[in-house]
C-alpha cells in the first residue's frame, strides 16, 4: 500500500513507539525511512537497532554517503544472516550520496528484486539528514519498477519523521541525562539553555554535558544560572553559525531565514556581519587541518578546538566545494568589502547583509 494518502500530497508517518515495539519483540525485518529536523532521535534509533537486536558485525553494515559501496549493500541485502536473526543495513546521510553513473536505478532495482525477503529477515534503514523527503515523481506502481530511492522509500517503506520536541519535553529531556550524570538541573535553569541555545536534542546535549564536565570539575552537583552563561552561547552567535553553514550549503533561502531571525531579534548589522566573518574565520584552521590529512571530526574539532557538533557540519559543507580555501578566502574578502560599504553608504544596512550573502551563494 502507498504511504500517500489518496487524493493528497502528503505523506503517512508512523509513531516511533512502532519502532520501540519492533525492537522489544525481536520483529524488526522491514524497510524504514528516518528523516525530519531531529536527527539525535534518528540516530537513537539506529543505535538501539543495533544494539538490542542482536546483529552481530557480520551481519550488520553500516553506510554513509561517503562509503556508500552499491556491491556491498548488493551482498548485505542478498544473503540471509548467518550468525544472527536479522540481517542489518543503515544507510546515513542517503540523500548526499554521490552515485556512480547507473548506480542509482542500480539501487532501486536491489531493492525491488528483494524486497520479500528483505521483508522476512533483513532490518533496512534509510536516513535523510535535515526536514524533509527530496520531492520525486509518484509512480502507480508499488513494486518499485522506474521509480527514484525517494519514490520507492515513499511507497514501500515505513515513514518516521522525526520533529522538533516541543520545549516542556527538552526541559525533563535535560534534566534526565543531567540526573544519570549525578548532575542537578532545575526546570527553570534548563529551560534557560532553551532560551540561549538551538532547541535541538545534538547542540543541546553538547552543551549539557560541557556543563556537567564543568560542574563535576569544580566539586558541585548543581548546574547553575551562573555556569550557563559562562559556558552556553547566545543564540545570536549560534543564528549567525547556522547562517554561515547555510551558505556552505549551497542553501540561499535557508541563510536567509537565519538572517531574518537575527533581524526580528533586532540584532544589529554590524554585529551580524562581524560573527559571519569570525565563522568563516574558523573555517581556516578546518581547511587547512583537513589538507593535511586530518579527516575524523574528533581529531579536527581537538586540532582547532571547535566544538565537533559544528565540526561535523562543516566537513559536510566544505565537501560541497571544489577549492574550499579560495571559496572561504573570497568570502572573507567579501566580508570586508561589506563592512566598507556599512561605514560608508546610505543603503539600508540589512539590504547590504542581503547581498552579502547572495555574492557568497554564487561563488
């Protein structure tokens, strides 16, 4: 059955505690799509099918857009398990996979020719990293013959959309792991982190868990007002890095909304413009840690000492682009050539931020 409904464009997502009772009964065969603006609750879940499901590493592969091996995902999907019940394959970041020529109609026909048995012994995951499905054409057929990933994944996989959390589940959501941690947070300093911070589970925990570091350091038990304002960034800061990643991106309406946000905050021009130079700023020692050989984000982030929730965006961004160091270089010179036009024209300062971003967009 399509997971359209009919007469509509929209589509039919499960409620993840379908996923909580596969994974307790043992009955997880099946092929599954994760995707929406919570990524940690993607990943929660493909670390608990690993995990409890008892695939042992022969039986269980793992792809990124990088690794992404159409032979291996061929062997993986074909053969039965042979140490465990269930044959597991995640395929992170789908939608960025660079697919030699053929590989992609190569895909979707493994899937098809398989697709029973995958339904019988194999786990199957597709993530897609950021809000949405990439649109493609609907097929009557639901076998999956001529159609896109997307459009086999829409009519033969079971959905999961994985949403913001609205604030009052972040507040008890950071409470718990500061307990598990013998951390104390009151609802009202957590609700605080909301305030100043992206209100997304991975940011959230990185900066609850520099805080508890930080506590811990200094012998107390209690995360208080004082430590988060010494240690969590304002959302400005973190507004005008989402901005700037945007633009990496390639993604000129997103940077947009962000400069938006920073308007409606009546954030100033001049401060707008001086934290989307110091990122591109720091995007130097990444570059140059990365043209030396230095590819894993842990070992990037301790190299610049940038926080490796950040560092993994950039890696996927700079991806994007052929010369990163020149790219980031005409940026910065773009920077300044703003910041002159700032001091000494009558245009309207928010107009000049505008176009500031749509020369960066078209290098």
């Amino acid at each position: 059955m399509s997971n359209y409904k009919k007469n509509a464009a929209q589509l039919i997502t499960q409620n993840p505690k379908i996923i909580d009772e596969k994974i307790k009964s043992g009955k997880i065969a099946g092929i599954y799509c994760f995707f929406g603006d919570e990524e940690y609750m993607a990943d929660y879940y493909i670390k608990r099918i690993i995990s409890e499901c008892g695939a042992s590493d022969f039986d269980c592969a793992v792809f990124d857009a990088d690794n992404f091996d159409i032979s291996l995902f061929r062997d993986t999907v074909a053969a039965y398990p042979v140490m465990s019940d269930h044959k597991i394959a995640v395929v992170k970041n789908a939608g960025d996979i660079k697919f030699k020529s053929g590989e992609k109609d190569e895909l979707v026909k493994i899937l098809t020719d398989y697709r029973e048995d995958i339904l019988e012994y194999c786990c199957l995951v597709f993530k897609f990293v950021g809000r949405g499905l990439p649109d493609a054409p609907l097929s009557k057929k639901t076998q999956g013959a001529g159609l896109s990933l997307t459009a086999f994944l829409k009519e033969n996989a079971e959905l999961f959309e994985f949403k913001e959390n609205p604030p009052s589940s972040l507040i008890k959501w950071l409470g718990k792991i500061a307990a598990s941690e013998n951390t104390v947070i009151s609802p009202e300093n957590a609700g605080y982190i909301l305030n100043r911070t992206e209100n997304k589970m991975y940011p959230l925990k990185n900066e609850l868990d520099k805080l508890i570091r930080f506590t811990q350091a200094d012998g107390r038990t209690e995360i208080t007002r004082g430590d988060i304002d010494l240690l969590t960034a304002k959302k400005t800061e973190l507004e005008a890095f989402e901005l700037t990643n945007a633009i990496l991106d390639k993604k000129y309406g997103k940077a947009i909304e962000s400069l938006k946000k920073l308007r409606d905050q009546k954030e100033e021009p001049a401060v707008i413009l001086g934290q989307i130079a110091r990122h591109f700023c720091d995007l130097l020692p990444v570059n140059m840690a990365i043209k030396s050989g230095i590819t894993d984000s842990f070992a990037v982030s301790k190299k610049t000492g940038i926080h490796e929730y950040k560092i993994k965006l950039i890696l996927n961004s700079l991806k994007k682009h052929k010369d990163p160091g020149s790219f980031i270089n005409r940026s910065l010179e773009l920077c300044r050539d703003c910041d002159v036009k700032l001091k000494s024209t009558s245009l309207p300062d928010h107009a000049l931020i505008e176009n500031l971003l749509f020369n960066i967009s078209g290098l």
